[in-house]
C-alpha cells in the first residue's frame, strides 16, 4: 500500500497532460531541425541558434523534470492499469544533462537534445496509447435529483478509472435547452445508467430519460441501459429482466462497481 496520497486527477486528464507533453517534444523537434538546417547553411556558429538553443535546452531540462512528477505516484495512483508501463519506466530513468553552453553551438550540442526529444516523445505516444486501452466506455447517469450526492460519487469513481461521465450539473449550462441537452447526452454516451432509488422510480423525468435509452436498445439490439441499485425499491417491470449492479449497501457496493466498470470495459 502507497504512503502517498495521489491527486484526484483523472485518467482524461493525466492522457491529456500527455499528449500536450508529446506536442511540447514534436514542437522543439521541429525547431531543433530548423536550426540545424540553419547551421548547414552558414557553415559556422550562429549567435540566433545560440541563444534559441539554450532558451529550448533550459526549458527541455524543467520539462523533462516535471514530466516525471507527473509519472510519479504523487500523480498516478497504484490501482490503475498503466502504472507498470514500460513507456514510464523508461521516462522515468531516462537522463537529459544541461549542457551550460552559451555559444557557440553546433551540431555536436544539439543532436543529443534532439536524440532527447524523440526518446521522450516516443514513449510518450506508447504510454498514451496503453492508456487509452485501459479507459472505459461513456454512461449516462440517469438519477433523481435527491439522488445527486450519491450519484456523484458514482460519477467520480467511474471518470477516475477512465470513463467519460455525463451528469446534467456538469453538462447543462444556464440557456440550454434541457430536453435537447438530455436527449444529446443519451444518444452520444455508449450507456445509461439508470439509478434507482424510490425517488427515481417515481420521477417522470428519469422514466422519459430510460424510455428514450431503451427504444435505441432495441433499434441497434445491443445494450444500453444499466441498472444501478443504490436502494431497495420496486423496480419497474420494463427493467426486471436486467441483472442489476448493486450498490444498496457497502457490503456490496465494491462489487456493484466492479459489475458496472467490467460492463463499461466489455
């Protein structure tokens, strides 16, 4: 078990430091062959490609070193899949010395920042692809609004293990049209989770929200909506024949999640 504890970043949002990280190194990259090319042309040093190279190198060294903090298990908690990446592992140990040159520079003093470069962006793209492996399916958190505190940690706990969420709070804005907003939610998320509690089963809003779920379950003959019980209720007949994830009491709950996360998985 880690001493520590990590920060509440997401999956969406560590891949998405990641590929922010990756266009960082193909942008230097690029200026790096410019320069190159630059000094293949004038055939001598050029105090322009100094002082650049020495701006981009100064801030490829505090890059790198953030770079992995951010692999670190200050940022990346141990439960997720990619954490063993062999694209981490080799980040991490990866080496980049600052070479305190002022000028002039040539070839011999960039090549190895460019040779930097690309070992880092490389892996990069391997550890974005790994996570992206790793990420769930889209849901639909059809609930009650009395419902809302337990719904969002429903929420949380799915987003943190990778899947995109979509929670009316967080996706209507003052102005939009709810019904539009809703049915546009339903239609691109991959399921809807139908929350069901005594208050649920008894709003009209959530019935219309399953109703509209259930009709592309039957038009495209796979499934859409998911049950899940956080109280006991009577629950209605058109969802009966679905083997529910239960989520009722917190002897069960951890394997409701784990019911909900292999079918957002599957």
């Amino acid at each position: 078990m880690s001493l520590i504890n990590p920060l509440p970043l997401s999956l969406f949002e560590l891949v998405e430091y990641y590929r922010i990280a990756r266009r960082e190194c193909q942008f230097l990259i690029e200026h790096l062959h410019q320069s190159l090319g630059y000094l293949e042309i004038r055939m001598k040093p050029s105090p322009l490609v100094s002082v650049q190279f020495n701006k981009y190198e100064s801030y490829y060294v505090a890059f790198l070193q953030h770079l992995k903090w951010r692999m670190s298990d200050v940022c990346i908690a141990e439960s997720l899949e990619f954490k063993d990446s062999g694209s981490i592992d080799a980040i991490l140990k990866h080496k980049f010395e600052h070479s305190g040159i002022g000028h002039p520079i040539n070839e011999d003093k960039i090549n190895p920042m460019l040779d930097s470069l690309n070992f880092v962006k490389n892996n990069l793209g391997k550890l974005i692809s790994d996570i992206e492996a790793s990420m769930l399916k889209s849901i639909f958190l059809c609930h009650a609004s009395v419902d809302k505190p337990a719904v969002r940690e429903i929420a949380k706990t799915l987003t943190d293990k990778g899947s995109q969420v979509w929670l009316d709070e967080a996706e209507i804005l003052v102005g939009d049209s709810i019904l539009n907003k809703i049915q546009e939610g339903i239609e691109k998320s991959d399921y809807l989770g139908v929350v069901l509690s005594p208050r649920s089963v008894e709003s009209i809003w959530v019935k219309r929200e399953v109703e509209a779920a259930l009709s592309q379950e039957i038009e495209n003959d796979n499934v859409k909506v998911l049950p899940i019980l956080i109280e006991n209720c009577n629950i209605p007949l058109f969802l009966k024949p679905k083997k529910y994830a239960d989520l009722s009491t917190q002897d069960v709950a951890e394997k409701g999640i784990s019911d909900i996360i292999k079918r957002l998985r599957s």
